[in-house]
C-alpha cells in the first residue's frame, strides 16, 4: 500500500468518526439558527403638536423626524396585530428593525397631526381609547372620526379601559366588592363600546397610568383581553409574556440619540410623571 493512498483512508477514517460523533438535533437540542432575536420597540405617544403644551406632548415636527429617521434607515413600522400574532403562535416571527407604533388616551391631535403624517409615510397605528371621552371631551377624537381613521385601514383602536381610572386609588377607596364592581365595568364596557362603534375585535388593553397587578391581569383575561400593555421602558422581546407586554412611552426630548438609543433598546429606564 502506498502512503498516499494510506493517508487518503485515513483522512476518510476521521471523517466518519466525526459525522457520527456529532450530536442528533431535537426538540430539546434545536440548531442555532432557530433563535428569533425578537426585539420590538414598541412605541407609545400620547399627544401631538404644534408646540410643547405639557410633558405628554411630542412636536408634530418630531414625530415626523421619527417617522423619517425609521424609514431612512430601514425600519419597519409592523401593526400591533402582527406581533401579537406571533406571540399567539399565529404568525412569523417579526423581521429585524421591526418597530411598532400605538398612541393612547385618543387625543384630538391623532386626527389632526398624527393622520396626515402617517398617511404620508404609510404607517400602521393602534389607538387605545377610553369610550367616555370620545365625542365629549374636548380633547378627544370623535367618534365619526374614529371611523374615519379606521377605515384608512391604518389604525386600529383597542381598549384603555372606559374611563380611565386610576386603579391604586379606587382599590384604596372602595370596598373589595366595589372596587371589582368597578375593575369589571371599566374592562367590559369600554371593549363593548369600542366593538359597537368601530366595529372589529377589541382584545387589547393598555393599563391607565401603567397600574397592573396580578389580580387586574386576571380579571383583563376574563373580560376576553388575550394582552395588555404596560409602560415598562425597554423593547419586547421573544421571551414576554403577553399578558403584560412593554411600551417605549416618548417625551419631546426622546431626539436624535436618544431616539436611536429606544430603537436599540440600550436607553434604560426613566421615572414617569403623569
């Protein structure tokens, strides 16, 4: 036998020895590759406008720099639906530099500020309204011009319970029958009501002021919420639970880097002051 040939069965020797050294792939043992890297900013806006009226506010001028700054450097701005599917098992994972965009309270300013810039950049948003405000207040939208928006086909509008209640201080002012009197009034009603104006499934709710606890989870799921929303500050990844998903809330100063910071999710944590 020659050497050559003598290393040639050597080198294939090694080769099976390692083709059957390596581990079978399975349930428990998945290949690399099937990690999703979820990581979604989801972004929350309270109101829009002209100038700087309270710490709610964001410059009509800055949000369309936001909206800019995602679709100059190949974000995508995905419906809140899309997420939740995935969460739910219902859809694919979303792709890098996905970003989600939700507004609460239904302020007057997503009809006049908000409306004309997401038409022009083409963005899906989800509103979460509380019933009792809209057509009566001053500051909300209406109902016609919720419908509207709707049937733009790029808003949806979910639940912020009927009227806004501060959760902590009811619990500390009624009596535990009351107090879930009430926790399933706000819940049920304000689903229902959105349901009969605007049509479509109202299965989401963002916690007034970000007040949850366990007992509160409990009764959003039996009220037929499939997910609520907090405003912890950092982006939603792929291990959430969808009981209790983050949200970015943006003030004016939320510019520049510290906008690109949110998106990363590298901004860390900040105190909020309703």
């Amino acid at each position: 036998m020659s050497v050559r040939l003598l290393l040639v069965l050597l080198s294939l020797l090694v080769c099976t020895v390692s083709v059957q050294a390596a581990p079978p792939q399975s349930k428990n043992n998945p290949p690399a590759a099937a990690s999703t890297g979820v990581d979604v900013p989801i972004l929350l806006y309270h109101r829009i406008g002209p100038t700087v009226a309270d710490g709610m506010t964001i410059k009509t001028s800055l949000f369309e720099e936001h909206l800019k700054y995602l679709r100059d450097n190949g974000y995508t701005v995905i419906p809140l639906r899309h997420l939740i599917d995935y969460y739910q098992k219902k859809g694919p994972a979303p792709a890098p530099k996905s970003v989600v965009i939700v507004e609460d309270d239904a302020h007057k300013s997503v009809y006049s500020d908000m409306f004309p810039l997401v038409k022009k950049y083409k963005v899906p948003v989800t509103v979460f309204v509380y019933p009792s405000a809209v057509s009566n207040a001053k500051y909300a939208l209406t109902w016609d011009q919720i419908r509207e928006l709707k049937k733009s086909g790029l808003f949806d509008f979910q639940s912020h319970t009927y009227w806004h209640p501060n959760f902590k201080k009811d619990r500390r002012k009624m009596s535990p029958a009351e107090f879930e009197k009430s926790v399933t009034m706000q819940l049920a009603k304000s689903k229902a009501r959105i349901e009969k104006e605007v049509g479509g499934t109202v299965d989401m709710l963002a916690w007034p002021f970000g007040i949850y606890d366990d007992y509160l989870l409990k009764k959003a799921a039996e009220a037929g919420y499939v997910t609520t929303f907090t405003i912890e500050a950092r982006n939603a990844t792929a291990s959430e639970k969808l009981n209790k998903l983050p949200r970015y809330l943006l003030i004016n100063s939320d510019q520049g880097k510290a906008f690109t910071q949110i998106l990363s999710g590298s901004a860390g944590k900040r105190n909020i002051v309703f």
